[in-house]
C-alpha cells in the first residue's frame, strides 16, 4: 500500500476496482460530441496508464481516494471536451469581483473563458495547458495563454509572482499533487489567493446509479481521467501541509429538477431514447422521486456536481 498523498497517512484500504476494458467502453459510449470506438480509447489508456486493472484505494484518515496505478491522460490522448462556465468558476468570479487587481494564474485554462472573465474584472490574466488546442483558441482571443506546467512558469515569466491562483477540475487528474503544490509555491506570491474547483465527494451523479456508473461511481471518476477522489476532509489536511489556509468549502446546491434532467440525459442517450419527447418527460418524472428519496435517506446531503475550495497562502 502507498502513504496517503493528501495526509501522509499509512493507514489506507482498498477499494473498488475496474478494467481498462469496461472504462474504455463507457468513455466510447458517454464521452463528449462523437466518442471513438472502444478499442482506440482502450488502446489510450493502455498507453498512459500502463495496466488494465485499475483500483482507488482509500484513507482511513482524511478520506482522501488516490488511484493505482496513479497515472492521468497524456495532452495527446486527453479527450476533447466541451468547456464553459460552471459553479466553482462563477463562485470565484463573485469573489474576485471584491478583491483588488491582482496578476492572476490559472493552471488547466482551457479555451480561456474564466481567464476573459477575470480580465473583464481588472484582473491580469495569464494561463497555462498542457493541450495546444485548447492553448490556441484561448490565444485567439487574446489571453496570455501557454502550452506546459506550472513549473514552466517561471521560465515563461522570469520573476513573476501572482496574487491570485486558479484551478478548475485540475486536482483530480494530478498524479503528484505534492510536487505540483510545491512549484505553486515557486510563483505565488506572499498571501496569495487560491482557487480549487474539483468534483463534490457528494455528488448525486456519483450516489445515484445510471447508465454512466462504472464500479460505484462516474465512468469519468476512474483513470486515466481522475487519479485522485477529495473530500472535505482531505483539503483541510492537505493544504495547510504547503502552507494554505482554507477559507471555505462549498459545495454546488443540488437541483432536484435538473438532477433528474441529468440523469435522465445521460440514461436516455446511452439507451437510444432521448429523442422521443413523451417518454423523455416520463423518465424525467421518474427520476424526480428517485432523486427526492435519495435526498431524504442519504447519510450525508447530496449535492450539485462541483466543489470550490478557497484558501489564502499563510
């Protein structure tokens, strides 16, 4: 068993496991636009990840759920995705839009969309990608964007320090959120600001079983997409460890509407239904109780899809 990479604690149990076969199949069913067939993703993940049994094992400490083996999506096989603002993203703006200018980081930009809505805010934008794609249309607009890590940066930015750090559904593909936070630390400046965004432990999509649940949990919750399942608890411990100070954790609101809109989206296209309107607004009522009982009986409140975590650099 590995030490626990968010507490450093040895106390760790297995968990649940999959193959790289029935993750390939789901991506090849449920991934974004026109997903290829399984045997090309399989082929993918068999060259990042290295292994087709694929487990997360979990610690008895702060809950924190790391994958074996720990290995994430090169930028030549990450999946095309489509990318917009999302809860933890418009929390942070709200937040922002309080605070002083600041030069302002975001590792895993993406197309740039929360960087132009900083930059509308007065801040000073720059990001980083490890997908060119997404580096060149995020370019297109105008950002001061670039391929690499956050360790480039001070190549990429001799001297600079930034107020203000982001990054949105980052933390659960890191393979080494320890290294990374430690580069973090290498550009941050004194009392900077830091935004965490990543999958809610309590999600709904993750408690409620569906045509995309693989192994107890989101087909997209398993390598080589997330290498890393946080909780609550896990941040708290974690990011005081390089010197973080946690302001807050909050959780997306769950919707009970548009979770069964969801769910009955994700059932609905897997299963070739989607399309006929009477059943759709069936499926819809149905997973409406569904998810009210879920609500009612779950040991811990269910939630919206996201997280956001905020903390100040002590």
């Amino acid at each position: 068993m590995h030490s626990c990479p968010g507490c450093g604690s040895d106390a760790i149990i297995a968990g649940s496991s999959t193959t790289a076969t029935e993750i390939a199949r789901a991506w090849s069913i449920h991934g974004d636009g026109t997903p290829p067939p399984a045997s090309v993703v399989h082929r993918s993940i068999m060259e990042d990840v290295g292994a087709e049994v694929v487990r997360f094992d979990r610690c008895q400490g702060c809950g924190l759920e790391h994958a074996v083996p720990m290995r994430s999506w090169s930028g030549s096989n990450y999946p095309r995705q489509a990318y917009g603002l999302a809860f933890d993203h418009l929390v942070a703006l709200e937040d922002l839009e309080r605070r002083e200018p600041s030069n302002l980081l975001e590792i895993g930009c993406a197309n740039g969309a929360f960087l132009a809505a900083a930059s509308a805010l007065g801040h000073r934008p720059t990001g980083i990608d490890f997908v060119p794609e997404s580096v060149a249309e995020a370019r297109g607009q105008g950002l001061d964007v670039h391929v690499g890590d956050v360790r480039s940066i001070s190549r990429l930015k001799p001297g600079q320090r930034f107020e203000t750090i982001a990054m949105f559904q980052i933390i659960e593909h890191l393979e080494d959120p320890n290294a990374v936070f430690a580069d973090i630390a290498e550009v941050a400046a004194p009392g900077a600001r830091i935004y965490i965004g990543c999958p809610s432990a309590t999600r709904y999509s993750r408690h409620i079983a569906n045509a995309g649940t693989l192994a107890g949990t989101d087909f997209w919750d398993w390598p080589p997409a997330h290498t890393l399942r946080w909780t609550d608890e896990a941040f708290r411990v974690f990011l005081p460890r390089h010197g973080w100070t946690v302001r807050s954790i909050g959780h997306e609101p769950l919707h009970t509407l548009g979770a069964a809109a969801h769910l009955t989206a994700i059932d609905g296209m897997a299963r070739g239904w989607y399309t006929r309107p009477v059943r759709r607004r069936l499926e819809i009522a149905r997973r409406l109780v569904r998810v009210a009982i879920r609500r009612r009986l779950a040991p811990r409140p269910l939630t919206g899809l996201r997280v956001l975590v905020i903390a100040d650099l002590s």
